[in-house]
C-alpha cells in the first residue's frame, strides 16, 4: 500500500502509478461501533467488485498485469453524507467507481475507484484524509 500525507497536496510523484482508491466511512467504527476487520471486508470487496464491474477497461487490464505491483490508498470521510458527496463529485467528472452496501442493513459503506493515476483524481478527495 503507498502511504501519502495528504490528497490535496499539488505535488505529486514524478513517476505515478495506477491506484484504486478507497473511501470508507469513519463513522462506521467510532459511532456505529463496526468492528475495523468489518470495515477493511467491506473495502475489500468494494475494491474487487470495482475490478469485476470495470473488467473489460484498459486501465484495469493494465493495473491487473503487475499483481506484485498493486497499489491502493485507503481515505476516510465522515459519514454517509459526505461519503455520497465524494460519489456525486466521482459521477459528475465520469470516474468509475462502485459504491459497496453492506446486506441485509443496506448500509453504503465504501467507495472503490477503479485504478486511476494520481493527479487524474486527486481533486475528488480534497475533503478526504488517509484512513487512520
């Protein structure tokens, strides 16, 4: 996994690699009491269901081929709310993505980019942090 400071930094690396990244609710561990390994399963099938519905782009084809090279971000948003506006912004600058809700509570609990380089999504996060 690659550790970065803070998405709404301007600099970047100068070589940048294709990234899924993930956005989880933080709420769900410090108010609705989920257990984290709840939370890391739900970000985990975010990420494959993300890497299934996309199967056919050249950008996970290419993010696929370096198995031993995978690179995730793990960010963290506050709640449902601001979890459905980092969605809204995704939609509206056409990133894919999937938004995984856990069942039977129906509850959305993470969002998983498909794999992006940096810079192309970075934007998206500015009110997100690295998951803590």
């Amino acid at each position: 996994m690659e550790a970065e400071s803070d998405m709404s930094l301007p600099s970047a690396p100068t070589q940048q690699f294709l990234t899924i990244f993930l956005i989880v609710r933080k709420d769900l561990t410090k108010t609705l009491n989920w257990p984290v390994g709840s939370v890391i399963g739900n970000a985990a099938h975010a990420a494959t269901a993300v890497l299934h519905k996309h199967r056919t782009e050249a950008r996970v084809a290419e993010y696929l081929s370096d198995v031993e090279g995978m690179r995730k971000v793990v960010l963290e948003t506050k709640n449902e709310a601001s979890l459905a506006k980092v969605e809204a912004e995704l939609k509206q600058r056409g990133i894919l993505h999937h938004k995984w809700i856990e069942q039977p509570e129906g509850i959305a609990a993470c969002i998983a980019t498909a794999p992006y380089l940096r810079d192309d999504v970075k934007d998206c996060f500015k009110k997100c942090q690295l998951y803590r």
